[in-house]
C-alpha cells in the first residue's frame, strides 16, 4: 500500500433515532473522505480565526453557526481534493479533530435538506456526494 494514498475518514451524525413524534425524521450519517487532511483542519482552523474563537473554544458546530460561516466552510470542503472508496476510520474526539468537525457541517447540510426541506445548504455540497440513501424513518 502506497502510503502517500491512504485515505482518511471523518464520520458523523445528525439527528436521532427517537420517533417522529419527538421530531426527528431523519438521521443522516456522513462519512468526508480526504487524503490529507490538513486542508480540511486549516478550513476550521480559518473559520474560528475570521470568528475570533479562541482555539481552546469548543469545537465547532454548525447548529451554532451563521449562515455566512455554514456556507464559506462548505464552500471550502467542496473545493477541497477529496477521496472516494476505500478508506480506514477510527473513532476521534470531535472536540479534538477538525476534521470532524468539517464533517459535522455536511451531514448538518444534508439532514436540513431531508428534515426540514431546506436544500440551501446541501446545493454547496450536493455535487461532491457519492452515495446518498434515504430510508425515512417510522
């Protein structure tokens, strides 16, 4: 295996599993694919510079985000060369990796689309989705 090719995984989730009566309809998994992952943190990294976040802060989420700073950072990871197929994912700490919290941006993005009808978001991203399977759930 060509080390300089292994691809990294930043996996998420948005919504839950609880019934629709609790509203949620949709949980949405994402998994952003990449073979360096550095400009995928530095995308974060910029983000809380332009916000003035301390880096000790807090991750970043986008259900605490702007509008302006959701759509700069999706617009930045579609810009960013990703990967597809196969790839190794462990488990991180999301306070810890940027990369999840990138990852956190899309699947948010996406679940908006499904939960709430509201493809603004998704639009930025929709042409870097490989995969996008819906089961609604019960």
């Amino acid at each position: 295996m060509n080390p300089s090719r292994v691809r990294q995984g930043f996996l998420d989730e948005s919504g839950g599993t609880g019934s629709a009566a609790e509203g949620d309809h949709f949980l949405v998994v994402a998994v952003l694919l990449t073979f360096d992952p550095r400009p995928i943190e530095l995308h974060i990294k910029r983000a809380r510079k332009r916000l003035r976040r301390k880096p000790d802060s807090g991750e970043m989420k986008a259900t605490h985000s702007a509008t302006r700073t959701i759509s700069r950072l999706l617009q930045a990871i579609v810009e960013t060369d990703l990967a597809s197929r196969e790839v190794r994912i462990e488990h991180g700490d999301s306070q810890r990796s940027k990369g999840l919290q990138a990852v956190d941006y899309v699947v948010w993005a996406v679940r908006q689309k499904y939960e709430w009808e509201d493809e603004q978001f998704y639009r930025i991203i929709e042409s870097r989705i490989v995969i996008e399977e819906v089961r609604k759930m019960k």
